[in-house]
C-alpha cells in the first residue's frame, strides 16, 4: 500500500503553510478556541496538510477537518492521519461533514471506514443548524 512508504507526524499548525493551501470550501480557519486540535501533518518530514478536529458534546469526540496539499492526495493517507490524530488526543469517535460537491473527499472517507448517518439523523443535524444544505454527516469509531 502506499501509504505504507509514509511517516506520518502531526506538528504545531503553522499558519503561513495553512494559508498557501486552496482551503475555501474545504476547512475553516481555526479560531483561537480550537487552535491547539489542530496541527500542520508532516509526511516523512515533508509539510503535506493540515487536520485538527472541534471538541463535540460528547467526550473522545471530535468533528475532524482535514485539507491536504495536492501533491498528498489520493495517496491513502487520510486513514493514517486520522488514525494520529485519534491516538494523540484519546479520540474514540470521529465525525466528518463533508460537502457533497466534494464527492472525492466523501468517497475517501468512505473508503477509510465513516459511514453516513442515517437520513433522520441528517435532517435533525440540518434543522439545528449544525450542517447545512448540501453537506453530509459521517461517522467513524476508533
């Protein structure tokens, strides 16, 4: 596999690499409340994107972001990344909401094991407020 060929660390978010990556649409700046979740991923020592994820209500729960440089993607490495960050902040259960435009990030995330909830949920999520019109809940456990 070929993610297997990289080492991955998660570093302090680094701002100015945050800012060279085309992130509109993909993952909000991070205010000062959630900055220390989220961090600038490094593959074998390279710079390749940034992850973090908002604490949820739930304890070991975060709703996770990820945005990676183009060059890192579709190279397996979401899996791994996730995976990271869950161990180093005691995760148990990742959510992802994904803008169905994006349907490569969705079919990834897919791929590494979040499943959809259920369409009650999703309406429920959407008459909250908690994710718009034309975005997606997904759900992974750790």
């Amino acid at each position: 596999m070929l993610s297997d060929y990289y080492q991955i660390e998660l570093k302090d978010f680094d701002q100015d690499f945050f800012d060279l990556l085309e992130t509109v649409g993909q993952i909000k700046q991070p205010d000062f409340k959630v900055l220390p979740y989220f961090h600038t991923v490094y593959a074998n020592g390279e710079k390749a994107g940034i992850v973090g994820y908002q604490p949820a209500s739930l304890p070991d729960t975060g709703n996770v972001e990820i945005i990676l440089a183009p060059e890192y993607r579709g190279k397996g490495l979401i899996a791994k990344i996730y995976d990271t960050l869950a161990q180093e902040h005691h995760l148990k259960t990742l959510y992802a909401t994904i803008n169905l435009r994006n349907m490569t990030s969705l079919s990834a995330h897919e791929k590494i094991g979040f499943q959809r909830l259920p369409a009650e949920k999703q309406a429920q999520l959407k008459e909250k407020g908690i994710i718009g019109e034309g975005e997606m809940r997904l759900e992974k456990s750790v």
